[in-house]
C-alpha cells in the first residue's frame, strides 16, 4: 500500500509540477522523508528500497538543470568512488581473505557469533551497496545549490518534524490498540501496509510490563530515528511549550517500543538539552522544567533498572553470557578487527557487519572512504561550529558507537545531519508559505 502511494505521489509531482526547481526540492524532500522515516520499505515488484526512486530522478533532473555543481567535491567524489573500488578488487583477486560478520548473512542474537564468519566475495549485497553509495554521494553533490536555500531548508526541517510527530502519535495508538487487545499480533498487517523489508520482530514482544509495538519499522530499535528529532530540537535557541508536550510524547513513544537502545537515545538527549539549556539558554523556568523532565527519566531509570541494567552491563563488560548486549558487543569487537586488518580503505562497501553505526562504516569503506565521505558533505554543506552543534556531534557520535541505523550509512541521513548542523537559528520555526511547498501537499 505504501509503494503504490508513493508512486502515485510521485506520478502526481511529476506532472503537476510546472517549475523545474520546484520540482527539484520535492524529489529531495521525498527522497530524505522515505529513507528516514520508511528505510525498511520497499517496492513490492523488484525490492528495492522506496527512497531510491526518487533520489534516481533528482540525480537526473538535477545533472541538467544545476549549473552551480561544486568542482571539488566533483573530484572527491570521483576519488571516494576509486577508493570504493581497490577493497572489492582486493576481494575478488583473494588479496582479502578472512573471514568476518557479513551484511548478508549475519545475526548477533546467536549463541555462536564466530561460527558465522565468512569471506567476503562480490554478491549482490556488495554491488547494490556500491551502487546505494555512489548514488547517495551523487544525489549530495548534484543538489548542493539547495543547502544554501534557506527557505527550503526549514521547509524540509518542517516535513521532517511533521513525520515525527505523525510516527510518536501511531506509535502510541498502535501500543494502546495492541495492549487493549491482550498482545494482539499486528506485525503481518503492518509488513503488508507498509511493503517492510528485513522484518525482525515478528510479534509484539511483552517488556516494561506492557507489549512493546514498532509500527511501520522493522523492528523495536529502528525508533533510534528518533535522534533526528532531538538533534534539532538541540538546535533551538528556545523551547515552546508545544516543544516540551511533544518531547514528552516522544518519550512516551520510546516506552511504548520497549526498545532499550531508544531508551539510551533518550537518556543521552535528555542530558544533552540539560546541558545547552543550563550553558546556552539560560532561562530560570526552563532550567526548572528540564530538571523535572530529568528527575522522571531518573525514576523511570530506577523503576525498571532491572529491565536495561543486564543488558547494559552485558554490552561494557561483554560477559560470556547470553544475551543482546553481549552479541552486540562482539559483533562490534569484530568489527574493530577489520577496522585494524584493513584501515585506509576498509574491506569492502557492503561487506563487514558491526552492531555500530561508526565501527561498521569504518569497516566498510575504511578511514580514507569516510574521511572523503565526510569531506564532501562539509564542501557541499559546512558545519557551523557552535556550542549547540558541538553538542549534538558529541551527542550522535556517542549514540552511532553502540547502536543506531547500522545500515544507513549508504542513504541520505547523513545529508540531513549536515543540514541540520549547517541551518542557523530556529529552524523547525517556519511558518510562512509552508503548505505550498510542504511535502504532505502538492499544489500546482
């Protein structure tokens, strides 16, 4: 259902759209919104992710209408796509051969993680990484002429916030709809909506005394998204009262996942915006505020200290034990080892699987290939740096360590970081004209 909306939605942009860069920003904003929002979806006929769709067509659209393309980042780009390639030819004439956690075959809730080490060879998770790669990086670069946009800019920050508020909001029904009904299975129909690929969670797991949901997401600790949503709430040079119901509702949401990796999202944001709010804002009454809202994280802490603490200590420590935490750990433990076998330009894009955002990327492309990757993100959109960005890095770098959207690195969230990070003021405040461009509705 959710595939054929999208592209009846993108059937509709294409030909109601009179204005070529308008046209631009809506394929952007789609492209960002499905990959963000609905990254597990994909087309029903030959499955690939939504988001592709549309990124295609910008690249497209914008290698014939752009003429403000940045040359330097053009030549990086041509650079990272070589250093893409020397690890898969590495792997292809045997120069690599050990044996490692793989994308494609791995699973760290195992009792044995080391009996699923394997060679990498050049399959089609490998090439559709590339591709997914080169793509993304294209998609950066061609459209670089919008981060300058700051109209746009908030008008896509605004979409984002939309899209969040509408997840928190089905996210808590859907929790109430299942516990009222005893723990009633809604997994199946949720796959069928929203055309899920890679579902995990098969039913809705019974934790902190209730039954955890994850919606259209496949699975529980996919609302890890939801960092986004702090990052620019951290952003803000103050908070409404609207901001401090819906950080409320989103701290909700994360209970009604069950999900302990959210639980340490919202931990560490809560002690970030504690951090701007004392330093930064200043305000006696919302000091007040968040002191309360951080004694309710530290009694929701104590009350179900149990639930988490295992886990947590399993991840630290990484006792021979069983359990998540301590596979997760090991998955990351393995991921350093290839970090440490093959550093310049990693194992291969597509290839090594690591529990860890920042240890499998490095894995996979190695310090040259982020380092590039980086590069062209901060020539195409520079950070500002200030206190309130310096806060969110510290605050995403800490999360994408030990958990968060291990996969992601070959779609365009980081782009969204850059942007977020590049944006001054309050930019989720635009108000102006935001129906005519928004992404939720196409006017001529």
């Amino acid at each position: 259902m959710l595939a054929i909306g999208v592209f009846i939605y993108l059937i509709v942009i294409l030909f109601k759209r009179r204005d070529v860069n308008l046209l631009r920003r809506d394929l952007f904003t789609l492209t960002v919104i499905l990959c963000l929002i609905f990254f597990n979806s994909d087309d029903p006929f030959v499955k690939i992710q939504l988001y592709i769709y549309p990124m295609i067509l910008s690249i497209f659209l914008s290698l014939f209408v752009n003429r403000r393309i940045n040359s330097t980042a053009l030549i990086s780009t041509l650079i990272l796509i070589i250093c893409l390639l020397i690890p898969l030819i590495m792997i292809q004439t045997g120069i690599i051969d050990d044996k490692f956690l793989l994308l494609k075959q791995s699973n760290t809730d195992v009792m044995n993680i080391y009996g699923q080490l394997i060679k990498p060879t050049i399959d089609f998770t490998v090439i559709k990484h590339f591709l997914y790669l080169v793509a993304y990086i294209l998609f950066v670069v061609l459209n670089s002429d919008l981060y300058s946009d700051d109209r746009y800019i908030k008008k896509l920050i605004n979409d984002v916030v939309k899209w969040f508020k509408i997840l928190i909001i089905c996210l808590i029904l859907e929790w109430a709809f299942v516990n009222a009904l005893g723990g009633f299975n809604d997994r199946q129909i949720m796959n069928d909506l929203f055309s899920l690929n890679g579902t995990f969670q098969t039913s809705n797991w019974y934790t902190w005394n209730s039954y955890s949901v994850c919606l259209w997401l496949s699975e529980r600790s996919a609302y890890s998204i939801i960092v986004f949503y702090y990052l620019i709430l951290l952003k803000k040079e103050s908070l409404k009262a609207s901001d401090w119901i819906w950080m409320l509702l989103s701290a909700v949401a994360c209970y009604c996942t069950g999900s302990s990796t959210v639980l340490v999202i919202t931990i560490a944001f809560i002690a970030a915006e504690f951090v701007v709010i004392v330093i930064k804002n200043k305000k006696a009454s919302q000091i007040a505020i968040m002191t309360i809202v951080a004694a309710f994280g530290l009694f929701f802490l104590i009350n179900y200290f149990s639930v988490y603490s295992s886990k947590l200590l399993e991840f630290i420590n990484n006792e021979d034990t069983w359990g998540s935490g301590h596979f997760r750990a090991q998955s990351i433990e393995l991921g350093i080892e290839a970090i440490k076998k093959y550093p310049l330009f990693g194992v291969g894009i597509g290839t090594v699987y690591a529990h860890s955002m920042l240890i499998q990327t490095l894995g996979n492309i190695g310090i040259i290939g982020v380092i590039l990757s980086l590069w062209i993100h901060q020539v195409v959109c520079p950070v500002r740096l200030n206190f309130r960005n310096v806060v969110s890095i510290v605050f995403f770098v800490g999360i994408s360590f030990g958990a968060f959207m291990v996969q992601h690195f070959t779609s365009p969230v980081i782009i969204l970081i850059f942007i977020i990070l590049h944006s001054k003021g309050d930019i989720s405040d635009a108000r102006e004209n935001t129906k005519s461009d928004s992404l939720l509705l196409v006017r001529g």
